[in-house]
C-alpha cells in the first residue's frame, strides 16, 4: 500500500505440532487486514499437497487478465511431514515461480527433539533438494524480519524460500520490534544477457520448456538469492579477534544454543571469546550459502567447527567451499572426532 499497490494474501496449509495455533492466528489477523480494507484470504488446506498447489495458484493469478490485484503474497504452512507428503506439489511451484509483486514463502515446522512428533525431524535435506532458499530464525523477533526478508527475495529474485522454525521458537515467547521500516531489503540487480532481469511466473510445465525453466532457475534464480543473502547480510561473523584459531559455524536456533553452551563453560562476553581466539559465524540463511563468505570467516583459522541439526547439510556447504584450497582449516561436524 504504501508503494502504492494494490496487493492481497493467501494462506494455506495443513496444522500440526510445532505449527499448532498458526491457523487460528492467521484467522485472527485476516479479520484485521480486512477492518483495515486489506485482504487476506485464509483457506485451511484438505491436506498439504493441496495446499500446496493453491499457493502455487496465487502465483500465476496475475498472469491472468481476470486477476483483481497487483500481486498475491502466498503462504504455505506445514511440519515436516507434510513437507514430505507435498514435496511434488512444492517442487512443481517452485519451478512455476514467482510473481514480482506478490512472492510465495513455505513455513515448516521443524522438530528435531521429537517434543510432539513420532520422529525426530529435520527438512534440510528436502529442502535442498528441493531447491528453496533456507532462513532459520532462531527467536521470534528474527522469525519476524526474516520472514520479511523471505517475500522480499522471492519477489526479486523468483523463489520460494522456506522458514524454518522448530519447535524452541514456535512454542517460545518474547518481546518483538514491530515498525514497517526495520527491515529495508537490499535488492539484487540481475541481468540476464545484457538486459534486466524480473521473475515471470509460469504454468508451462511441461517439456521442452521445464529445460528451459531448469536452467534459469540454476543460473539465475539461485544464484540472485545467494546474493541476495549477502547483501542484506542474513550471515555475518559476529565475533572476531586477531587471534583466532577456531571458528564455530551454527545457523538459526542452533546458534542461540552454541552461545549458551559457550557461556556454560566460561565464556560470558564476546571478549572471553576473543581472548580464547573464538571466532562465530551467524547463519540466517544456511542454503544457499555464498563460498566467498565462508572462506573470508575461514582464513586464518586452524579448524572451524559446523554445529547443525541433525543432517549435515551446513557441514558440506562449508567443506565444498574450502575443498582444495591452500592452508584451508580443518572442518569438524557430524561425524569427525577432534583429536
């Protein structure tokens, strides 16, 4: 609105633990957008692969003559079950693409403590395979600017990221900072043969022109979100000395988690850590992760230390950056033991 579109929203997705509640919520705020004349449309999914195919809808809406707005922001919602069970529909929307005015982001819930699940899970592993850009909140507050962050890339640069929240941040409570200008994205300038680039959502999935939708979402699509992340800084080195030996790599709640492990055995402040030659790499935004910035956090470091959840997706990330290169760090993770 205040760019002067006339835009809407659509939810939709499947309840379940640590998501339980969303759906209510949703209902609640819709009833506030349209007090405020906006419109938010709440549509509870039969299951998350149906869901899933409506948001992709929300997409291609504007290609349509008939569509009644500028752009549709869509959302969909699941555990990671229901990623499981919507992981054709979602690959399938992610190769339609997205629409410049409105983007699509994928909120799954993660459990990885099996606090309310059969199993304990993780869907990084199907997220990467399934070619959506990953941020991890690791508070509420971040889970608000980087969902913000989430629409702003998938409008510019034509993916569907998805937010990863576990059950630690879902079920936990906090104060947030809400103001329309606390997150200002940085966007990508992105050419495609000399000229400017924009995402063009699609419906033409069929060949030969998913080969072609294939290509640009490798060339172009990904690597625009990967800068993306690096401009607006979603990895950062939080803490640095001139003495560094080690450096510990950790991305979303893991990360909160590495801090209070670090504090519990002595180190308080960011200074203990210097002195102990500690160097921290905070990850919002895990995959893609940029090889340039892991190897300026690596240089200088005698080990560098991946700590993640469950599959070890970061840890290759990181050993695929370093691969080969003169005086590269040791990289221990899953199933390295420190000599």
């Amino acid at each position: 609105r205040r760019a002067g579109l006339h835009t809407a929203a659509y939810v939709s997705g499947y309840p379940g633990s640590p998501l339980a509640g969303y759906d209510r919520d949703v209902q609640a705020v819709a009833k506030l957008a349209a007090a405020d004349g906006l419109k938010l449309l709440f549509q509870p999914g039969m299951n998350e692969e149906l869901a899933a195919t409506a948001v992709m809808g929300s997409q291609l809406a504007v290609t349509l003559d008939s569509c009644r707005y500028d752009g549709i922001i869509g959302i969909w919602y699941g555990k990671a079950p229901g990623l499981d069970r919507a992981s054709d529909a979602l690959r399938h929307a992610v190769f339609a693409g997205t629409s410049p005015k409105g983007g699509a982001v994928a909120i799954v819930g993660d459990d990885p403590m099996a606090k309310s699940s059969t199993l304990p899970s993780s869907s990084g592993a199907t997220l990467v395979d399934l070619n959506m850009p990953i941020v991890y909140p690791g508070d509420v507050q971040e889970a608000i600017d980087l969902g913000r962050h989430a629409i702003a890339m998938s409008r510019a640069c034509g993916v569907w990221p998805a937010i990863k929240v576990v059950e630690s941040v879902a079920d936990g409570t906090g104060s947030v900072l809400f103001q329309s200008d606390s997150v200002v994205p940085v966007l990508p300038v992105i050419e495609v043969d000399g000229k400017p680039w924009t995402p063009r959502p699609t419906g033409r999935l069929l060949t030969p022109y998913t080969r072609d939708i294939e290509r640009e979402f490798i060339e172009v699509r990904l690597v625009a979100a990967r800068e993306y992340g690096v401009l607006n800084k979603l990895n950062r080195v939080e803490v640095r000395g001139p003495s560094d030996w080690i450096g510990i790599v950790s991305p979303g709640y893991t990360y909160h988690q590495t801090l209070e492990a670090l504090r519990m055995l002595g180190f308080h402040t960011d200074d203990d850590l210097r002195s102990a030659g500690i160097r921290l790499f905070h990850l919002d935004m895990p995959i893609p992760l940029d090889p340039g910035q892991v190897r300026e956090f690596a240089d200088g470091l005698q080990q560098v230390v991946v700590v993640e959840e469950k599959a070890q997706n970061l840890e290759w990330a990181v050993k695929d950056a370093l691969y080969g290169r003169a005086n590269a760090p040791v990289v221990y993770g899953k199933r390295a033991i420190l000599e």
